[in-house]
C-alpha cells in the first residue's frame, strides 16, 4: 500500500469515527429526547451537563475524547515506521498517519456527516486526539481549561484560553510537524466558539451550572 493511500484510510476512518455523536445518542437513549433542542443547541458534553444528567455528561466528554484518540492510536499501530518528510522537516509515517486520523477525528466530531455536518466544537476530542499523541501538552491545557473554569464557570472561555494555549506551549515541547498539527485544530476550536466569544464580549454568556434542569 502506497503512503498516500495509507493517509488517505488513516484519514476516512479518523473522521468516521470521530463523526459518531455520542452526546446525542447517549441523552436519547436515556429518554431526554433531542440535545440540540436545548441550551446551546450543542451536542457535547457542555450542553449535556445542562439536562442535569452529570453522569451522561462524563461518559459524553469520555467518549469524545476517546474517539479522535483511538482514531490516532489505531493509524499509528497499523502504519510502517518509516522515514517521511513533511514540508522539510523529518517524522514517520505512522506519526503522520496518527496525526491525520486525529485531526480527522475532530473534524468528524465538528462536521458529521450523519448530522448534516452540524456537530460540536471538538474541545474533548481536540483533547483526547492530544492526549494520545503528546500527553504531557494534553494535561497543560487540561490545567489551563480546569484552572479558568473554576475561577469564571465560563465553559466556553476555558476552552478558547486552553486552546489558544496549545500552540505557544507545544512551540517548546514538540516537533514542527506535531505543533503544525495541533495549532490547526487549537484554531479551528477557536473559530468554532466565535458566537460564544461574542457573548463573552457582551455579558451574555452562560456560565456552567450542576443544577438539575427539567427537559420540555
């Protein structure tokens, strides 16, 4: 099998797995109905938290982050250890394979085909793809995330800081390739929370709540 054709597989499973929407499976197998119909319409672990349901909430942000991840691990276990050169600068081809099934991942969890490609943000995902390519940069910006969320209970500003901390960090940690990699998808998360960071801007974020909601 060609290199090319080893990415491009690495590729289409990263976002097939990536696409399953775990938050909106897991709140309608639990008879809570449709997800998207409540608070932000979102179908991560955020907006699951806010059925009040904490448990479907963890095993959500669990299964989010295990899937852009496993997607990664799979490609690397699967692809030859060879050289290859990546705009100039040295890595493997299992290390690209598993970068690209990771990426995809997320991107299959932002953009599912089975949800006319209207899914989450991919900060679990972004996380888990991180976690098990690089885990010391995953648990910075889990520090990062968990040190801004205690302290503003703005879910959403802890994911824009966490993420827009990946970059800067992993310049002193990692590779050029991996860090290419992983800014992208700290931007893409970024762009994604674009409607949040105007409510920040204007006071009309809502912070996060353990209250129990009834579901309509």
């Amino acid at each position: 099998m060609t290199t090319s054709a080893i990415f491009i597989l690495s590729a289409l499973g990263g976002y097939i797995l990536g696409s399953i929407p775990f938050g909106l499976v897991l709140t309608r197998l639990a008879g809570l109905g449709d997800i998207r119909k409540i608070g932000s319409g979102n179908i991560g672990a955020t907006n699951v938290l806010r059925t009040g349901r904490k448990d479907l909430a963890l095993l959500t942000v669990m299964l989010d982050a295990f899937k852009a991840g496993i997607a990664a691990l799979i490609a690397s276990k699967l692809t030859p250890d060879n050289y290859y050169l990546f705009f100039g600068y040295v890595t493997t081809t299992n290390t690209m394979a598993a970068l690209i099934a990771g990426v995809c991942g997320v991107l299959g969890h932002n953009f599912p085909i089975w949800l006319k490609f209207k899914g989450g943000k991919g900060v679990a995902s972004a996380f888990g793809f991180i976690l098990f390519t690089y885990w010391p940069l995953a648990l910075i910006a889990l520090g990062v995330w968990l040190v801004i969320a205690f302290t503003t209970r703005y879910s959403s500003l802890s994911a824009i800081t966490a993420c827009a901390s990946v970059p800067f960090v992993a310049f002193f940690m990692v590779d050029p390739v991996h860090t290419a990699f992983y800014s992208a998808i700290a931007l893409l998360i970024i762009i994604r929370h674009h409607a949040n960071i105007y409510r920040l801007l204007h006071g009309e974020e809502s912070k996060i709540s353990l209250k129990k909601k009834a579901i309509k």
